[in-house]
C-alpha cells in the first residue's frame, strides 16, 4: 500500500502491470523481451549473468554452516554492505576541517577513491583533451565556492544551532544555505554585531507550506519549490511530533508536539500551467528572487524539467537518490529514486535539444562529497552544487542514522536542550570543507586544461568509463550518460543574467 500511494495509484487494479518502475544494469534486451515498455537507460548484466549470479548464491546458500552475516544494509558494519562513508573517512574530514589541514583533506579523497563503487560517476575517469594549464590562471576558490549550496534542511530537522551554524558559514563565503520546509526565525534576516549574517538566502516552499509568509519569501535571493525529495520520491515529509518544540510549532504555525506531516503532492499543482502560475505569484511577491524547482532524478525528467523551464523557473534542482537520506524511511532508501547522474545527463540532453539550456541554471545535489564529484557534475551539465550530508559531517555528524528520532548524539538532528549543547559544530569548519573541495576542484581543471568551470559545463568528452574489476560492472553501459547533444547558437549552460522575468500579467 505504500509503494501504491507513493506512486499516486488509488486501487490494485491501476498498479497492475503499470511498470511503475527502471531497471539499472540489466541488459537492454533482456528487458525489451521480458520488461516490456520499462526504461533502462545503463545497459549490463543479461540472462547469463543473472544464471550465474543464482548459481553463487546457490552454492554459498549450502556451504557448511558458519556464522551469518551480519549484513550491515542500513548501518555500516566491516565485512557489510558497502557504504559511501565510514567511520575512517568521517574522523579524516573532521579532523581536516578542525585544523584546516588541505593535506588531511587529500587523505580523505584517496579514501573516498579507494572505497568499492557505490554510483555511476565511479566507473568513469577523466580523460584531458588539451594540455595542462598553470593553477594560478585557473578560477578563483572565492568564485567557486559562490557555486556551492548547503542542501535543504529545515530548522526543525536541524537543531536550531546546526541551523544557523550552516547559514552563517555560507553567507561568509558567498554561497547559499537553504532553509529547508518550516519557516525561519525573521530576527536571522538581521546582520549580527559581529558581521555574521544567519538568514539562508534560499527559502523553500513545500507542499505544507509550513511557515511561508510575505516576511519569509522576502527575506531571501532565491525561492525553492520542492516537488520531491531525492531520497523518497513520492512520500512528502513527516516531523515526528516529539520534535515540534515551542519553537518550532511558532516558526510553522503548528501545535507543539503535534506531527507535521507534509503531503506528497502540492495540492496546487497538478499541471505545468499550475506551476507556472506558482512562479509567477513568487516572482510577484519577490521582485529580485529567482526561482528554484526540485525535481527528482528518474526516468521522464528530461520532459518535467522542460516544462519547468518553459514555466519561467531560474534553476531547475535535480535530487539524486543519496540526497536527503537521514530520516527517510529505510525503503526508501535503499529501493526508490536513481542516481542524479541518470537524471541529471537526461536533463541536460533534453533542454539542449529544445533549446532551453541557456534559460535556466542546473543544480544537482545527492552524495556529492569531494572536488571529484563537483567536476563530474558539470561535465554532465551541472553548474551549481548542493552538498548537505558533507556539511553536516564537516560539523561533527557521525552517521548514526538517528535523525528522525530526536536522540541525535552530537546535536545536529535534535531539538533537544540537552543534546544540543553537545554540538560542537562551528562557521570555520565549514568554511574549511568548502574551500578544500574548491582547491581541488582547481587542480582538477588544470589537469583538463580548463581554466573555468564555465569551460566545462556538458563536456562529457573529457569523461569514459573505465574497469573496477568486476565482470558485472564491466558489463554496464555508461554511454547513455555521456551522449553530446547539439546545443546549436545557444551554448550549453546558461546565460541569462539575473532571472527569467515573467509578464505584468499572466494571462496576457
């Protein structure tokens, strides 16, 4: 019943043989004999690698018996399931941003590197087609830095000094922190006597609408609609009550103690027209904001994102299936959404084809941990970042999974008193990691002979795949992803300065 609802089906009838679902890895034929109609844009294992997938499990379903594994699918455990961080990398990057240490950082990419491919982006390498330039005449950190973004978390997942830890490190550096869905305290929107400034200049509007007011979508340069969340497409949102303080419940206009639950769709929206009716009214209410879209990585979203970008949006987010997973529901997390490379290269492709790719900014968000994945990004059409789940790890976030239950150990994901003098979180630390993944984001370019990440938005001819080892990974097809589409007199990235203006009137 949840995968229906999720799905926005109301009866089994509809959900049957709805192929409501992709395939990743499996071959294309064997899917076209067997999966009719259902996508699968990176080809891989077929009938014999599923036979011989079945004959190992078979065989080591009847050894002798030792001692079960203890699988480690949701919590990271040795000799588990791969996972994209462990408890070494997280004291590597936090010690690196605690004593500003670039070189502690490079241990922490060689890490990152080191561990068993866990996306897409891991099978594939860079591959230079011009010589090396100098480092100094490549972009500056300050310029880059303005590219990256602290993904979307409001101040109720957060503790309140989690929260305005990340704006004030963002603002510093020119970035941009989100507020998340829940409103946000008017008082942040004043510079403190010290210069720091705690207002995130990204407001979120989900499908609650919990805290949106004039005041709110006011105080911000750019306005967010979240459609869905990388991690749990289709599922909305929910604030367990036990976390809904005094605070809380005054920022969102709720009950104290009560749950928040946000629906999956917004209740408004329910075409594109709808949508482009929602941007107009924003970009009514805020003359100098731009508007954000959030859209999920999945199959179609090249066709969604064109819409939006017909609809007058200014950046169009693309959430990968990492993005957002700390309270999610575990099958969520494991079973919906699909890579943001998937998504993001369809995005990409589709809006360069019909000529919208210099309209609108591209984000992507979801996993995104070094300098590496930031490259890999644009190579594929992206221009700005979000990276969530490093900031939090950069303020002490030791991934214990407990963000949901308001007993978060370190006081990031807690509102309670207690826990949250434990935070020992701090503007520089986040600084450091932001400025680490610029230099190496620098250094990288130099290598492709780029002097910009503007040089290298879409290039996806400085990338190919390469082998990790394993049959069945050498046995995917990445060239899906790496396809160049024509971008014709527009050029592959956007160019609109300021934000697209919509007419006095929508009707006209």
């Amino acid at each position: 019943l949840k995968i229906i609802s999720k799905m926005g089906i109301s009866v089994i009838s509809s959900y049957r043989g709805g192929r409501m679902f992709e395939a990743v890895g499996l071959s294309r034929t064997l899917v076209g004999e067997f999966f009719p109609g259902v996508t699968s844009r990176i080809s891989g294992i077929g009938l014999p690698g599923i036979h011989r997938r079945a004959l190992e499990l078979h065989r080591r379903a009847f050894l002798e018996p030792g001692v079960l594994p203890i699988g480690g699918i949701y919590r990271y455990r040795r000799n588990g399931e791969a996972h994209a961080f462990d408890g070494r990398l997280i004291h590597l990057l936090q010690t690196a941003v605690a004593r500003d240490s670039f070189s502690l950082y490079r241990k922490y990419t060689e890490g990152v590197a080191a561990l068993p491919p866990v996306s897409p982006r891991d099978l594939l390498e860079f591959a230079p087609k011009a010589p090396p330039v100098p480092l100094v005449e490549v972009e500056s950190i300050t310029s880059i830095r303005r590219r990256f973004g602290s993904g979307s978390m409001s101040h109720g997942a957060l503790s309140k000094e989690a929260h305005e830890t990340l704006a004030i490190a963002m603002n510093r550096i020119g970035a941009q922190s989100c507020s998340g869905e829940g409103g946000e305290a008017p008082a942040r929107a004043r510079p403190r006597p010290n210069g720091d400034n705690a207002n995130s200049r990204i407001k979120q509007i989900a499908s609650a609408r919990f805290g949106v007011t004039i005041e709110y979508l006011n105080n911000c340069t750019e306005i967010e609609i979240k459609i869905a969340q990388g991690a749990k497409p289709g599922e909305g949102g929910q604030l367990p009550g036990f976390k809904v303080s005094a605070e809380i419940a005054r920022l969102r206009h709720a009950t104290e103690g009560l749950t928040l639950i946000s629906p999956p769709p917004h209740h408004d929206i329910y075409s594109i027209e709808d949508l482009a009716q929602l941007i107009y009214d924003l970009k009514q209410v805020n003359p100098i904001a731009r508007v954000c879209v959030k859209l999920v990585a999945e199959a179609g979203i090249g066709t969604v994102a064109a819409g939006v970008a017909k609809a007058k949006a200014d950046v169009i987010l693309v959430s990968g299936h990492c993005g957002g997973t700390g309270a999610s529901p575990q099958s969520s997390i494991k079973y919906a959404g699909v890579p943001w490379e998937l998504g993001l290269t369809e995005v990409h492709q589709v809006l360069t084809l019909n000529r919208l790719r210099h309209r609108v900014r591209l984000r992507v968000d979801g996993g995104i941990k070094t300098g590496r994945d930031v490259v890999m990004a644009t190579l594929m059409g992206a221009e700005e970042y979000g990276i969530g789940t490093t900031s939090l790890v950069a303020m002490g976030c030791i991934l214990v999974r407990q963000c949901h239950s308001n007993t978060c150990p370190v006081g990031i994901c807690t509102q309670d008193p207690a826990l949250r003098e434990r935070f020992e979180g701090t503007p520089e630390k986040v600084v450091n990691l932001f400025s680490f993944i610029g230099e190496e984001v620098r250094e990288i370019l130099a290598l492709l002979g780029a002097r910009s990440l503007d040089d290298v938005v879409g290039r996806t001819d400085l990338l190919t795949q390469v082998s990790r080892g394993s049959p069945d990974l050498d046995d995917l097809d990445l060239n899906p992803l790496l396809v160049r589409a024509d971008p014709g007199p527009d050029g592959m990235r956007c160019t609109v300065v300021g934000r697209n203006e919509v007419l006095e009137t929508l009707d006209a």
